[in-house]
C-alpha cells in the first residue's frame, strides 16, 4: 500500500509538472502576443488621429442639408470606435499605474450618469438614483473607478434597446470582517444567458457585433488592482445587476 502511495504521489507530482510547464508557455506566449499588439495598436492610433482631423475640417464644408455631411459623420464614428478599440488594447496590455486618492464614489456615480445618459441610447431609459447617505469615502483612482462605471453603465444602456429602467445604487457591507462600499448598477434588459454569464470576464469574449470583448475584462482587472470585486447576478430575460465592492478608506 505504501509503494502504491508513492507511485501515486510520483504520477501526480509530474502530471503537476506538465500542467505548470504548459501554464508558462501559455503565459510566455500570451506575452509575446500582448507585446505584438502594443505594438501593432501604436502604429494604429496615428493615422487614425490624422483621419479623424481630416474628417472633422472637411465636415465642416458641408451643410446640414447635405447627406455628405452625414456619411462624414459616420465615418468620424467609426474611426472614434477603431481608437476606443486601440485603446482597450493598450490598457489591457499594460495598465497605467493608479493614482488613488480618498474619494466620495456618490460623487463619481453622479458625474459619470450624467455623461452616459448623452450617450444616444439613454433617451428611453428611465433613471434611478438608490445612493445611501453618509458613505465612508474609499482610496481609489477616480478615473479608473469612473472608467469602470461607465462602461457598465453603458452596457446596460445598450441592453435596454427598446427602453427600461437604470437603477445605479450604493450601500455599505460588510464581509469576512472587512467593510465595503457597494455600488450596483441594475438593468430591466432581456438578461444573460445561463451558458455564457461565467465568460463575460473573459479577455476577449463579446456577444457585440462591434465589441472587443475587453471593456468587463478591464473592469474586472481594475476593480482587483484597488483590492475590490466584481460580479454579477442575471436572470434570462429578467435583467441584469452589476455589483463592485471598494474597500473602505482607512479601516485599521
């Protein structure tokens, strides 16, 4: 019994080897891959900017009755869509350090509603503000906290295509003797499938016709680097909600 213990012990220890051989090549070549497309994005963003100024003066030469002047413009949208893209690349390949500070996040989720309603699906969406008073500030880089929230905002926006109701809520909890702040961000959309709600953190993966299937991966990656969370609750054709936990600033 003892020898079989340890010829068992053997097979485990080499299968454990190989799986963790296969684990560093996999890295090593997510990193070549990750360096290519750094790279690849920086020769991009260029012509893409001297594109996007070309369009915006030659628009300008055109009146509002001229159907020129509205092909300009879908093309200056699609050039800002190739930018956001490059970007996402960017980011995810090689995140900028944060910068935190102590901050009010009622405060961010107030100014980052306002710039996601512009957004031209948020006409038919009603709002719903649920923010608890009196929350203990949390150390965190405000760009990329509003970053976060905004790309979930709009992701619920665009998955309430014929209208609903945006529900943005705060709280303060409490878990494994740490407090949190909370913040959930709640849609009446049709819902994520069962099959697919444990990929939507994964890189790359997108059910968007023009997605790139980072923006969740990067929230995730951001609210973890703060020492938060991220997840999600969803009922097909139920809605979605959206939650993140901030640690609370100074907790001894």
């Amino acid at each position: 019994s003892f020898d079989s213990m340890v010829d068992k012990l053997d097979t485990a220890k080499r299968e454990l080897e190989q799986y963790h051989f296969q684990q560093m090549e996999r890295a090593d070549r997510l990193a070549s891959v990750g360096e290519m497309a750094a790279g690849i994005a920086h020769e991009i963003k260029n012509p893409l900017a001297g594109i996007a100024a070309a369009m915006s003066i030659i628009r300008q030469d055109f009146t509002d009755e001229d159907p020129r002047k509205e092909i300009i413009g879908e093309v200056i949208e699609q050039v800002n869509r190739l930018d956001k893209t490059v970007n996402d690349l960017l980011f995810f390949g090689k995140p900028a350090p944060p910068e935190p500070a102590c901050v009010e996040v009622n405060d961010i989720l107030r100014r980052t509603l306002v710039f996601a309603l512009q957004h031209r699906g948020g006409k038919n969406i009603e709002r719903k503000l649920e923010l608890a008073e009196g929350l203990p500030p949390v150390y965190v880089d405000p760009k990329q906290v509003q970053q976060v929230f905004l790309n979930l905002i709009l992701n619920a926006i665009q998955a309430m295509q014929e209208g609903g109701v945006l529900t943005v809520g705060s709280s303060l909890a409490e878990s494994g003797g740490e407090r949190f702040v909370r913040i959930t961000i709640a849609d009446t959309g049709p819902g994520i499938p069962k099959q697919i709600i444990g990929k939507i953190f994964t890189p790359f993966f997108t059910t968007k016709a023009q997605g790139t299937g980072l923006g969740l991966a990067i929230c995730q990656k951001l609210i973890t680097q703060h020492g938060g969370r991220i997840s999600v609750t969803s009922e097909d054709g139920g809605g979605t909600i959206f939650s993140v936990d901030l640690p609370v600033a100074g907790v001894s």
